[in-house]
C-alpha cells in the first residue's frame, strides 16, 4: 500500500485539469506566448483511446500557431478527395475534391493518430509541466482562489483554472454546468496496422444511410482508421463490453460497403475496437457565459462543447479554443507588463484583468461553438437517417451537401500567437 500524504498546499498561477488534446494545447499555447502552466493528468500516462482524429483545415492551422504543424504533417497523408456512398446500395452519392486547384480555399484534411498529436505537443512543454496520477476529485473557492483537491490529498491554489478534463468534466461540474445529454447513438472504432503499404488512396471514404454512418481514413502509408455511428436498439446496447460482438456487429452493418473497405474491417485485431456511447452538449447551453467562463475557471473542449462526431470537429475546434484563450490569457497579463501579485485580492487589478481576459474568449468563442455543435448534430441526421424522405433527398443532394457543410464548418481561422 502507497503511504498516505499529508494535506500539502501547492500555490500555481494557472492549472489545466486534463491531458487531452486540448489540455496539452491548452499549456502548449500559454508557453509559446511565454505564460507558465501545470496540467494535471489522472492517468499514469497520456491516454489515446480512440486511435485516430480526422484534423480538418481548422485545426492545421491552429497546430501551425502552436508550431507543430508541420511535423504533424510529416505524420500524415493529405486527403485528395471526400467520396461518400450510399450504405444501402454502396452505390457513390457524392464526391468532393480537395486538391487546391482552383479553390477558394486551400483545404488541408487529414487523418493523425492521437498517440503521435498527444505526443507531439508533449514534447514542445518544459519537463515538468504534466503531473500525472493526479486525479482532481473537487474544487473549492477561496477568496479569489481556486483550490484544487486532488485523490491523493495534494491541494493546488491557483489564480486560474482551466478545465480540460474531457466530457466528463469535474471542472465543469464545480461550474454548475449540466451533465452533457446522451445523443441516444454510438460509435465503434478501428485501427489496422499492416506489415506494408496498404495501398489505400489518400482519402475521405464514407458510407451513409440506413441508420449508419461508416468511414474509412487511411492515417499513414501503413495504418488506416475506420469508425462507424450507429443507433443501438437494446440488444446492440450489449456490445460494448465485447470485442468480439463489436466487431460482428460491424460486419453486419457494412455488407454493402466495397470489398477493400470490408477487408479493412474483417483484418482489425480485437484489442484495436472502442466502443462509446454519444454525447452533446445543448447549443443553447454554450451561449450563458457563465458556462464557458466563471470568475476566473473557464472550460476548454470536451469538457464544454461535447459534440456528436459528425463533423468531425470535437478535437479541431479544442485546438481553436486553445490558441483564443492563450491570446485573452496573454493579453490579459501582459496589458501593462506582469504585476506580480503575492496576495491576491477581489478587486486586485491582475485578478479583474484576467476576469475580462477569460470573458473575452468566452465571447469569441461561444458562437462558433453554438454553430459546431449544432451543425454536427443536424449533419448525423442527414448522413444516418434511414427515414424514407431523407434516404431520397441524400442521394439526390443531401450527401454532397453534408459534405461541403464539413468542409466550411472546417474553414476558420483562430490566428496566431504573437508574443
Ligand atoms: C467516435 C468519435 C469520433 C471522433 N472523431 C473526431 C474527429 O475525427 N476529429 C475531431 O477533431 N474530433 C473527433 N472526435 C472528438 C474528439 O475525440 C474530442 O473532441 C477530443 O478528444 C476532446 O479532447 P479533450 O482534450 O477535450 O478531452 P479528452 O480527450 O477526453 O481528455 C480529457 C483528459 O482529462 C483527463 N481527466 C479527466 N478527468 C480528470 C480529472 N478529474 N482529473 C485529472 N484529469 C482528468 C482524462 O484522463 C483525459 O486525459 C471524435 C469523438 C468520438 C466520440
């Protein structure tokens, strides 16, 4: 048995509660524009359940404002094209180029597994920085402080409190926040490895309809990505806890899809299947801001806009928020160059700026998320459906239309990090 601790009080300018992707960028962000932060991890180690993340255009160019882009995308293939397919008939529906030529807008779409972007922003911290194993199980206001309690009794007081902790959130529990609601589907995820090239081309692939939604993204020359949306009935329900059911099921979802894509699916090891069950946040909810932003907490990524993954913009839009709030921080700090504040007072001058900092991002940001988790929301109906109308409709205009919708949803820039 581990000895106990004693009851330590540790003093901290900022705390990020949550190694994820937007934890890490989060800290990432702060130390470029020179601002010092520690995240608390409760895992023993970085966690990438999930195997992969399609990164849209959004979301490169906010890995580029954190300076790791280009390396990430050493790390990965840029998609020539978006093809969708009815999974019906697997009869092609719709289909989106995203070369550059002659395009508004120079799409950068990809696949990176969560491992090398988790790891990559790891890297660019000073040593130190993630504490793992420390697990937060509650937060008190003192004064103007946060304190943090964490599991093995440690207790952080800190001037800002950043909650990264993921769908979730402790963080945005002690906010007052709802508990995200259940968007009634699921989603199975695979990953394969081959020994050598795959030979899949550099694309988006999916199948849409008939109350599924299943994709296909190769990551790199040998490792390709799948998943697969569903609505569970009660038996379906089940699977979650058995590999071997998951990955059945799948199969019996995909008997339309191309023969290569089913090889994909048939050839994914047991322990590289995840199964989890969908939730959003309500877009309504995003626009009190008092729920992205209270006093001197506010909430980065999941822990504030879960959203369905149709989209596929959960992780892009948690880089955007990383580098906004870095910037407000900044700002905020920087305004009238560092006061350094021993005893913090309500009404201190460093406290009140930091108030309107975190307000600023949380005006920035919170119709952007409304749009996101909304437009990811309706998009799952018209991909999924398996409803008469919309079936019609998505194979006359609705597939391409979902499609192009991604893509502009994807089109936003966060800016840049400028010291
Ligand atoms: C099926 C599916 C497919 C998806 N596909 C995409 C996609 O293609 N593209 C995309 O951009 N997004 C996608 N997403 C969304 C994306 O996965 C998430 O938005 C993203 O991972 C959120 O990152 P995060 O850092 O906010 O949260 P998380 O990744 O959940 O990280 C939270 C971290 O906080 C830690 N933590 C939690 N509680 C505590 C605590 N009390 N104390 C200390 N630490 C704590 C956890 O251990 C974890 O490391 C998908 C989601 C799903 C479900």
């Amino acid at each position: 048995m581990q000895p106990q601790k004693e009851n330590m009080e540790i003093n901290e300018d900022i705390v990020i509660v949550g190694a994820g992707i937007a934890g890490l960028a989060t800290s990432v962000a702060l130390h470029r524009l020179g601002v010092r932060s520690i995240v608390l991890e409760s895992s023993e180690s970085l966690r990438t359940s999930g195997f992969a993340l399609a990164l849209w255009t959004n979301a490169w160019r906010a890995l580029d404002a954190l300076g790791v882009g280009d390396s990430l995308r050493q790390l990965s293939l840029h998609f020539t094209r978006f093809q969708a397919f009815s999974a019906d008939s697997g009869l092609p529906i719709a289909e989106i180029s995203l070369e550059a030529n002659n395009k508004p807008i120079d799409y950068d779409s990809r696949c990176i597994k969560r491992q090398e972007i988790v790891e990559t922003l790891e890297k660019e911290l000073p040593p130190g920085t993630i504490k793992y194993s420390s697990r937060v199980i509650s937060i008190e206001q003192s004064g103007v402080f946060k304190l943090v309690h964490l599991a093995d009794k440690t207790v952080l007081r800190t001037k800002v409190l950043i909650g990264c902790d993921g769908v979730n959130s402790v963080v945005a529990k002690c906010m007052g926040l709802q508990k995200p609601v259940d968007a009634n589907r699921s989603a199975i995820r695979g990953y394969v490895e081959y020994p050598k090239a795959h030979g899949f081309e550099p694309k988006f692939c999916a199948y849409f309809g008939g109350g599924v939604r299943i994709g296909f993204l190769p990551c790199d020359d040998k490792s390709l990505y799948w998943f697969c949306t569903f609505t569970p009935s009660d038996y379906d329900e089940k699977i979650e806890g058995s590999p071997t059911k998951m990955k059945q099921f799948v199969l019996s979802l995909a008997s339309n899809v191309s023969k290569e894509a089913y090889n994909i699916l048939e050839r994914t090891s047991l322990d590289s299947l995840h199964c989890a069950k969908l939730k959003l946040r309500s877009p309504w909810d995003i626009l009190k801001r008092d729920n992205i932003v209270k006093n001197n907490t506010c909430l980065v990524g999941d822990a504030l806009h879960p959203m369905t993954p149709d989209i596929g913009q959960g992780g892009c839009s948690a880089l955007e928020d990383s580098v906004v709030l870095a910037r407000c921080i900044s700002e905020a700090i920087f305004a009238r160059k560092l006061i350094k504040v021993e005893k913090l007072e309500e009404g201190d001058e460093l406290y009140k700026r930091i108030k309107v900092g975190l307000e600023k991002y949380a005006k920035e940001r919170k119709w952007r998320i409304f749009s996101l988790i909304s437009t990811s929301y309706l998009v799952g109906l018209a991909q999924e459906s398996n409803g008469m109308v919309i079936s019609y409709l998505r194979e006359k205009f609705l597939a391409q239309f979902t499609i192009k919708t991604m893509l502009k949803m994807g089109d936003f820039d966060c800016g840049k990090l400028l010291k």
